[in-house]
C-alpha cells in the first residue's frame, strides 16, 4: 500500500461534505486528499510521512473569497491607512504623518475612513487642507464608492461650481455649488484619471503581499472582482499572470473581468480574447463583472421605490442603474451563451432583480449552461425575488460582515430606507430557506478579508466586539455548519473549483488548521479562532508565528 506525504490525526476534522460531516484522520499524497476517516488513515504513515498530531485543534477545507480585490488591497497597504479608526483628529493626523513621511509624493493617497465619522457621511475639502494644503489628496472611503479630496485635488482637475455630474456619479457641493470635497461613484474618475499610476512592480508587490496576508487568515483561493481599468485605476491583471507563470501564485484566482458600463456588447470579444490570454497556471479569468448599482448609504444602490429624506418622506431619487436593464438581459445572454460567468454587484433590490431578469433571458435563450451566475452583495432582496435564486441556479454570493448594526447602518441606511425595506437586508437565512446556494466573500479592501470574522457575523448577526446586544434581523442568522459551507464548499463552487471546499479523498488538499473547533465553542467566541497553519495542494503556505 503506497503511503502518505501527510497525516493529520487526532482531529476533529469538519469535512463539509454531508456525506461525512466529521471525522479524525485525513492523508494527503501530492496535492490531493488521498483518505479520510478515522484510525483507519493510520495505514497510511510511512518512513517519510509528516504526521500533524491535531490534538483538538480543528481541520476544515481552506476558505475561499467569492469577491475580493487582493491587489488593490495589498497596495492600499501600503499607502496611507485610514482603517481602524472613526475618529476625525485620528484620520488627520495620519494624513499628515504619511505625507510628512513621503515629501517626495506628488499625490498624497490610500483611504479607508467610515461614512459614519461625518455627518451625513460626508468630510470636507477643508479638513484636507488644515492638514495638507500644498499637494492633492485622494483618499477613497471604506467602501470604495467615493473619495474625500483635498481643495489642490479639485483644482488640478478643473472642478468648479460649474462642473456637470457625470451620468454615473455625483460630485457633492457647497451652497453656492462649489465642489465640497467628496466625490460619488463614477465622479471619483474625474480626479483619479490624475493620480500617479503605481507600476507593474507595485503591483506584483501588493499581490504577494495580499496573498501572504490571506494565507494568514486561512484562504487558499479567491475570486479577483475587478480586472480591468475602473475610474483611472490600473488594471491589476499583469500581477496576476506574472505570479502564476513564476510559481509565486500559490493561492488559487478565478479573476472577473470588468464589464465597461460606457460600452456596448461591442467589447464581448475583447473579453473573450483576454479570458484566452491570461489562463497561466493557477489564475484563470473566466468571469465577468457587471457592476449595476452603488450603494445605499450614498443612495445610488438600485431600489424598487425612493429612499426617504430625513424626515421620513419619500424622495425622488430611487438609486442609479448603472446598466439599462434592457441592454443588461441582452449582455448576459450573450455572455452565457460564450460560457462566461456573469459576477453581479447587485446591492439594492431593483438590482437585484434586474441581475435576476438577466439571467432569466439568459436561460431562456440559452438553456441552462455551464456558467455559475452570480449575484454579490444583496443588502436589500424584495422578498418576491428570494425564490428566483434556486429557480434560476443564480448564487447568493454574500458580505456577512456588514450584516450587523452598527452607525453605517443604523445612521445611513435604517432611515432612509424605512422601516419595511430594512428588514430585508441581508436576508441570509430566507435565502437559504428558499433553496438558494450561498458562497461568501469579504469584499476586502472594502471589509476585512477574515473569514473567521465574516463566519462569526453570519451566525451571530453581530459583530464581534459589539458593546451592545442587539442582533440585526435574528431570523436571518446562519448556522454555523452553513456558514462554513458557504466560505468553503459555497465559494469553491462558484469560483469554479469543483474538486475543492470539501475534504474527500480525490479533492484537493487545500486546507486550514484552527487553534480550536469552533463547532463545540460558544458561538460568541467564532471570531476568537486564529488560524495556525494553511495548506494549498499539500503544501504548507503560512504556519503561525
């Protein structure tokens, strides 16, 4: 009997595979699971077998990201860090310490501060200036879907009080009309366009570095959500591919190419010209993003009817749809029909259900293929919509760590969305019920990439160190066991992985060793977990410190 590169014993081991949820022995030979079950494994250990003693620590398949952007991560790390803080002294104060580390930047960049620092999510040109009033700044929020700039910033790109709001986007003003200091959605590419592009190095950089941060967390694969040019930022493809043809890729990349909401169906073959070209080893780029609508804090996620003001009326303004929904149902169709993936941003709920129609014309041209359709985010699902999941073999792709209260959403979201449409945010549990397939991701930069922090939200509906005791729609919690399928088993699905996100034999050895089994542990303490060792293939990517 041909023996074992590895054995882990002495499990638990939590398999996700429902036809044996648990077990205490795994073997692995090269890169694939080669066994698992219980003393039985044992048979296995050779002279040359490494043998892991678990002793109580827990084995789970490697957690993967179904929306991600690692590059822009990685080089966000790099640049000045707004996270970790909501306090508006802290964010200055790390503005001018990064530019007065960096005299030699033109452009002082990173971002990273929270819409719930300032009132009505919205910081101004001149506490940029207080600080650094001889460069521009830049500085895009946590979400990514505007940017506070400084006066310098907005003079270079020649925004005045006359300056029109392009049609996907909102430059917000003073009074008199005089650009403020944020910039919203497509109007961050009037300053962007602007801003040093970092170098094929830098980003190569960013990706290991991104990568290496992840392996820390437990994830061995991912789905890139954005290759391509978007408001003057590069396209982080060529990090990619150089990563995968030197070896230095050891994670596991399905990429989304980005889908230009200036163009027309004219750019379908353009996409499948580069999804030919980039393929190299571990990174494939089989699927396409279509970003259809913003996001509620700033009112331009998609919705069925308007927000309301502060007051509590009814508004005008309904969100933006980024493609018309008409053109959408024929873009995905063709797309389908070329065996693409179509990865939604699809937040409010008339986006959602415009994705949804999609793929429902795509279905019925097309017949049902091969693609894994797609939808991330989900904040507001119209409970007439939940069923179409399963029906339509569209994936639930969720964020579980903005499932949460917290002053985004309790200041900017609750009441503007009014009291009806905010009890169907997040609807993680009615989806589920209504049959439809859930994969996870984190949306890092966005939100931080940790799955164990994302898993903890999932099934607590608070985050963790929340100081009250308020759980945000209880009937929309997960399971744990669910929860873990969806970060695993869910998102390997999705990102095309068939032989991965379970642990049986024939499947790939990728997998994560936890200080403890968070199954027997009180749920409260899900986000406690550290993780101490990472495998992709059999090959040990990261061992804790």
């Amino acid at each position: 009997m041909a023996k074992a590169d590895l054995v882990f014993t002495n499990g638990p081991i939590h398999t996700s595979d429902p036809a044996r949820t648990r077990a205490s022995s795994l073997a692995v030979t090269g890169e694939r699971i080669t066994a698992v079950g219980h003393d039985d494994v044992r048979e296995l250990i050779g002279p040359g077998t490494e043998v892991v003693d678990l002793t109580g620590k827990l084995l789970l398949p490697g957690f993967q990201d179904a929306h991600i952007h690692a590059v822009f991560g990685g080089l966000e790390l790099a640049e000045c860090d707004l996270t970790g803080t909501v306090g508006v002294d802290e964010y200055l104060s790390r503005v001018r310490g990064f530019a007065d580390a960096h005299p030699e930047r033109a452009w002082i960049t990173g971002g990273g501060w929270s819409l719930e620092s300032f009132a009505g999510g919205l910081p101004t040109r001149q506490l940029l200036d207080s600080v650094v009033p001889d460069r521009p700044v830049y500085l895009p929020n946590r979400d990514h879907h505007g940017a506070w700039v400084n006066t310098r910033a907005l003079e270079l790109a020649g925004l005045t009080k006359d300056s029109p709001d392009p049609a996907d986007g909102r430059i917000e003003r003073e009074p008199d009309g005089t650009p403020s200091g944020v910039l919203q959605e497509g109007a961050t590419g009037l300053i962007t366009r602007l801003v040093p592009q970092r170098t094929a190095a830098d980003r190569l950089a960013a990706l290991l570095h991104a990568q290496a941060l992840l392996h820390s967390l437990g994830v061995t694969g991912w789905q890139d959500a954005l290759l391509g040019s978007f408001h003057g930022q590069a396209d982080p493809s060529d990090a990619y591919v150089t990563a995968a043809r030197t070896g230095s890729l050891t994670a596991r990349v399905t990429g989304a190419l980005w889908w230009d909401r200036e163009r027309d169906a004219q750019q379908i073959p353009e996409l499948a010209a580069r999804r030919a070209e980039l393929g190299h080893g571990r990174f494939r780029a089989g699927s396409v993003k279509i970003m259809q609508d913003g996001i509620a804090e700033n009112f331009t996620a998609a919705m069925t009817s308007p927000y309301l003001d502060a007051c509590g009326c009814a508004t005008a303004n309904a969100g933006l749809s980024f493609v018309d929904p008409a053109a959408l149902r024929d873009y995905v169709t063709a797309l389908d029909a070329l065996d693409f993936q179509v990865h939604f941003h699809a937040l409010g709920d008339r986006a959602v259900r415009e994705a949804l129609d999609a793929i429902e014309a795509a279905r019925a041209a097309n017949g049902r293929r091969t693609a894994r359709h797609h939808l991330a985010h989900l904040q507001v699902v119209h409970p007439d919509d939940l069923p179409r999941f399963a029906r339509l073999g569209a994936i639930a792709n969720i964020q579980p760590l903005w499932a949460a209260h917290e002053p985004q959403m309790d200041e900017l979201t609750i009441p503007f969305l009014g009291p009806e449409r905010a009890g169907w945010q997040y609807p993680f549990g009615s989806l589920l019920r209504a049959g439809a397939t859930l994969a996870a991701g984190s949306d890092w930069p966005v939100s931080s990439p940790d799955p164990l922090a994302g898993l903890h939200v999932a099934v607590n509906r608070r985050e963790p160190d929340a100081t009250d005791d308020r759980i945000f729609l209880p009937e929309q919690r997960l399971d744990l066991t669910t929860a873990v399928a969806a970060y695993t088993a869910g998102s390997a699905h999705v990102n095309g992985h068939d032989d991965a996100g379970t642990l049986q034999a024939g499947h790939l050895a990728d997998l994560v060793v936890l200080d403890r089994d968070i199954f027997t542990a009180p749920a409260e303490e899900i986000a406690c977990a550290k993780v101490l060792q990472t495998y992709v293939g059999g090959e040990r990517v990261h061992t804790a410190d």
